[in-house]
C-alpha cells in the first residue's frame, strides 16, 4: 500500500507539472499583453516595457517556467532593484490587477468554495441515491418513470437558469430564504448554513439528477448478477440483498464519477458563485480569465488539478473498502 500510495503521489506531482506548462504555454501565446494590463491604459510604451521587466516577461519563455515551478518550492525574488518584491513558500506570483500575492488571494477565497462544495454535495449524493434506489427497485412503473422524467428534466436546465427560478420564488416570492451572502461557519452553524442553502439547491438539483440515473442503471445491472440470486436463494432479507450486496456493488461507478465532480467543486463553481455573487475561487476565476490576469488563472488551474487528482487518489482508496474484489487485487 505504501509503494503504491508513493507511485500515485508521483503521479500527481506528474499531472500538476503537465497542466502547469499547458497553461503557460496558453497564456504565452496569447495576443494580449499582460503588462499592458497591469500597467493601465494611460501607460506610455517605455512604461510598459518598465513593468514587463519588472514582471520578468522580457525573459525567454522557459526561465518564466523554471522560475515559476522553482517558485513553489522554494521562493522566488520578483524584479530587479528597488521595486523587487519577495515572494514566499509557496509563491505563485503576484497578480496583474492588485500586485497581491495569488498564493493568498486563493486562501482568502477557498473557504467559500469548499463550503459550498460539500454542502452541495451532501445533498445531491444523498438525493441522487435515494431516488435511483428507489427507481431501480420499481422498475417499469409509474413512480420509475415520474422519477426518470423528473431527473431528466433537473438535468437539462442550465445552472444559471435553475439559480435565477429559485431566487424568484424562494427570496423574492416566497420570502422562505434569504439572499446568499457567505457567513463563515465561525458565526454560527445556523447562518451559514442558511445562507449557503439555496447555492446547495442549484448544484444539487444539477448533479443529484445525473446520480439518481446513474445509481438507477447501476443497481438494475447489479440486481440481475447471480450472486444476488443466490444470496435470496439463502434466504437473506430483501433489505439485507438491497444495502449490502446490491447497493454496495453498484457504488463502484457512482464513488469514481463523485471523486471527479467533488474535486472540481472545490476549486470553484464559476456560474453559480458569480450568480449569487459569492466570493468563492470560481468568482476569483471569473474576473482573472476576463482581465488575463495570467498567475491567478495558473494558480487555480493547478488548485482544480490538485483537487481532482487528490480525490481520483481517495476514491481508489474507497474502492478497497466498497469492493473487495480490489482489496484482494
């Protein structure tokens, strides 16, 4: 276990390095001018080329590459002379817009996007499995097809859309919720948790739709595997056949898919933090990409990367206790 939990670690160190140089290689062949952009509009062209030397962009390409990897690990020294900034462990730059380092703009807004992920997903694992459960056992009746029609109609409305229905009718009409504003769990469990439950309702409406058919279609192939027949044949209980023979099979597929949805939840859910307006990465995401704010863009980049290959990691880890069958593997 140890010497494949290291080669997988590799791996992930791998992955990180690639995505790193894929998207600078993107932002170094872009038409736009970064420092044209931090410089302002009313820059001439010698103070433009000012701040580019001060940003290192006069460098070739792979020493802007080196010297960001090298960055990371161990620091780094921004410009030359007087106006030399030093960036610490871990140093992904400073950003274009408001010269703050990236490394802390991510840790201010990651509070936000992990709380909305997990509460998100908490809902829509929870919803998604009980309504294909209960589908699959009711195969080919009415509640089957209500279950499928509504889940297929979930799944088809876009985020920003679902979003803007449930401010109308649950803020505006209604008056049940109250507008999304993020409360840090430090002011209480209740505020925010209550002001984060109608974002929690727009992704799980999304994703529970797609698990429910998921965990559907996945439990009626289970069903029909004879090791099902013969634990019946033995006489088990219909619930005990359900939940630990059954349900426990078919969570192979839907623990890889929840793996790969939650680990990119938590590096920011840009249409519905910027629906809301809540002050999450995916927001931070949002304004970097429109104003090419090149080292906030790669700072996310390898955090969304480094979520979803830490939770491919932990879902290889799960299979183990879900499915024997890889234990002894």
């Amino acid at each position: 276990m140890t010497r494949y939990l290291l080669r997988r670690l590799a791996a992930v160190a791998g992955v990180l390095l690639v995505i790193c140089a894929v998207t600078f290689a993107v932002f170094y062949v872009l038409p736009s001018d970064p420092a044209a952009h931090a410089c302002g509009k009313t820059c001439t062209p010698e103070q433009v080329t000012l701040v580019r030397a001060q940003m290192g962009l006069d460098r070739p390409v792979y020493e802007q590459f080196g010297g960001y990897v090298t960055g990371i690990f161990t620091g780094r020294v921004l410009g030359d002379g007087p106006t030399a900034l030093e960036c610490s462990v871990p140093c992904f730059g400073y950003s274009y817009q408001n010269a703050l380092p990236v490394w802390d703009l991510l840790t201010d807004r990651l509070p936000v996007s992990v709380s909305l992920a997990l509460g998100a997903a908490a809902l829509w694992l929870a919803g998604g499995l009980a309504v294909g459960l209960v589908a699959a056992l009711r195969r080919g009746t009415a509640l089957d097809r209500s279950l499928m029609a509504a889940t297929l109609a979930s799944a088809s409305a876009p985020v920003y859309f679902t979003a803007m229905m449930l401010l109308l009718i649950l803020v505006q009409r209604l008056e049940w919720l109250p507008y999304p504003d993020y409360r840090p769990i430090s002011e209480g469990p209740a505020a925010w948790a209550g002001n984060l439950l109608l974002p929690w309702m727009t992704l799980a409406s999304l994703y529970a739709a797609m698990y429910a058919r998921l965990t559907r279609a996945s439990m009626i192939e289970t069903m029909a595997e004879p090791y099902i027949r013969t634990a019946r044949a033995k006489g088990l209980y219909e619930r005990t056949v359900v939940t630990k023979h059954g349900l426990r099979s078919a969570l192979t597929p839907i623990v890889t898919i929840f793996g790969m949805d939650l680990g990119g939840l938590l590096a920011g859910a840009v249409i519905t933090e910027h629906v809301f307006g809540l002050p999450g990465v995916g927001q931070l995401t949002y304004d970097a990409i429109f104003k090419a704010d090149q080292p906030v863009v790669l700072g996310v980049t390898l955090l969304a990367a480094f979520f979803i290959t830490l939770a491919n990691l932990g879902v290889d880890l799960v299979y183990a206790v879900i499915d024997p069958r890889v234990r002894y593997a």
